[in-house]
C-alpha cells in the first residue's frame, strides 16, 4: 500500500545520503509500497531505488517522497507491460518515451514528472545535474550587503587621516570624511602613503563612473577605471583596514550610498539612474526590517 502523510513535512533534512538521513525518512522509504506492485516485484527494486533517491538531492521528507513514489509509478508502468523490474530499465531512455506517452496528466503535472525523471535517470547514470533550487534568502545573502558601505566610510577616514593637506587648504574647507575624495588632489604627496592615494584614486574613479550612469543614458555599467598598479596599492589599503575588497564590492558600495539616502525610492531612482541590479542590492535591506514595517518606511518603499 502507499503510505501518505504530509508532503510538506520537511522539518528533517540532511546533506545527500550518508549515514546522517534522519531515521524517520529511512523508515518511511522502507517502509514504501507501491500500491499497483506486487511487493516481490517491489522488493526486487527498493533497495536500489533507496540508495538513488537518498544521493539525488537534499534530503528532505518531501523530496524523498516524491521520488520514491516516482521509481514506484515507473515500475508499475514496467510490470504492467511486462518488462524487466530492474533500476536500470526503469529509468531507461524507453522507459522514459513509454512512461510519458502514457502519463495522463496535466501539463504542469507532465513537465514536473519529465523533470523528476530526468533528474534520477542523471544521477543514477553518474552524470552532473542541474543545482537545485536555492533556499529562500540564499540569493540575497550571496549579495554585498550595505556592510560593504560602512567600510568604505571607515578606508575612506583612514586614507583621510594619512594624508595631511597642503598649507594652503584650511580646515573649514575640507569636506567630510566620506566626501572627501576629490580632496587628494588638493594634498601633498610627498609625504602621503601611496596606499591612501590609490584607495581614493579608486573611489574618484568609481564615482565618477556612477554619475555618468546617472546622467548620460546608455552609459553602461560603472567601472573602476585605474591603472593596474594602482587597484593592487588601493585593494591592499582597503584589506589593510579589514575590507577584502574587490571591485564588485567597491561598485556596490557606492550603490549603496545611493540607496541608503533618506528618498522615496522612485526619486533615488530617478536622481541616480538606478539599473534593476542596482535595485536587487536594496534586498539585503529586507534582513533588518521589522516584521511589521512602521508607517514612515511604507512611505519610503512605495515612493511616497
């Protein structure tokens, strides 16, 4: 008999196989019949059928469930034809024509069968398979967060800080430290550290990519645009100082500087041109937002 219980049980789960499979899943997939095989035409199966759903995937009890009851209705497809009751027949490739031919079914249904099949028919044969669907939250989390902001500010005071300004420049006239630097062109450089100058240099030239996005259309993307030699000095500053930069963060950090202005987010938008990838990086704000958004952040996220 088929044993049903919620398929959205998946409150255990493990890496694929091995010995840490959670012994309810292990019993449940034991434990599974078919209900239109005989259980000696089952058993000549099970353990094989076991051993690839428990290595095609994460192991969570909806997956497995899924699949064993997959092998179960292609096995049954197998006895009802009069075929062969071996793994490697059922999830041959005239399996798979016979099968989907008879399936009856709803198109979605048929194209998640196809997929299902496919993906046990790789792993059984040995061969790559597509990466399975990211967990909710792992496509933001691989973004550079506005972290990445906060430690531009602190390079940005540091290289500052390194850089004594000529005798001319006057303290009123310096702006702040995290707009400063257009400034390193008003320092000396004979007794600055070149480190300090190319991290500057690097952020000059980075905003100075973002504002021609922000008014020229069909500038492209922001670049970075310095001398080899002098991202190395910048890059090794910036670690220097706690940030494994890299381009890509210094870009997004300036995106972020965009986003973390207290606009609306349609003016943010139209001030600075942002591109939808600019915008994807306001998702890592989602993290620190209260469960329920208070009335002043309705406003900022819907443009008011």
């Amino acid at each position: 008999m088929d044993i049903h219980q919620n398929s959205t049980d998946n409150a255990h789960s493990s890496p694929a196989g091995g010995d840490d499979v959670p012994a309810e899943i292990r019993d449940f997939l034991e434990a599974y019949r078919p209900s239109k095989v005989a259980e000696q035409e089952w058993l000549k199966v099970s353990d094989a059928a076991i051993d690839l759903v428990l290595r095609a995937g994460t192991v969570t009890r909806t997956r497995v469930e899924k699949d064993i009851q997959a092998i179960g209705d292609i096995v049954a497809h197998l006895v009802e034809r009069g075929r062969p009751v071996t793994l490697d027949e059922a999830l041959s490739e005239p399996t798979f024509l016979s099968y989907d031919t008879a399936l009856v079914a709803s198109e979605k249904t048929r194209h998640n069968k196809r997929g299902r099949f496919r993906r046990l028919q790789a792993v059984h044969a040995g061969l790559p398979w597509r990466a399975e669907r990211r967990e909710d939250g792992a496509r933001v989390a691989s973004m550079v967060s506005a972290d990445a902001l906060t430690q531009l500010r602190n390079c940005l005071d540091a290289a500052n800080a390194t850089l004594p300004l000529q005798s001319s420049a006057t303290p009123s006239a310096a702006p702040a430290a995290s707009d400063r630097s257009g400034a390193a062109r008003q320092r000396s450089g004979a007794t600055a550290d070149r480190g300090a100058i190319a991290f500057i240099a690097a952020v000059d030239a980075a905003r100075g990519a973002r504002r021609l996005r922000a008014t020229t259309p069909g500038a492209g993307a922001p670049r970075v645009d310095i001398p080899a030699s002098d991202w190395a000095r910048a890059r090794d500053f910036a670690c220097s100082h706690g940030w494994d930069m890299t381009k890509k963060d210094l870009l997004a950090a300036l995106t972020h500087e965009a986003l973390n202005q207290p606009l609306p987010a349609a003016v943010l938008i139209a001030e600075n041109n942002l591109s939808r990838r600019d915008l994807d990086l306001a998702l890592t704000y989602v993290s620190d937002l209260p469960d329920t958004p208070d009335a002043e952040l309705h406003d900022l996220l819907r443009g008011a």
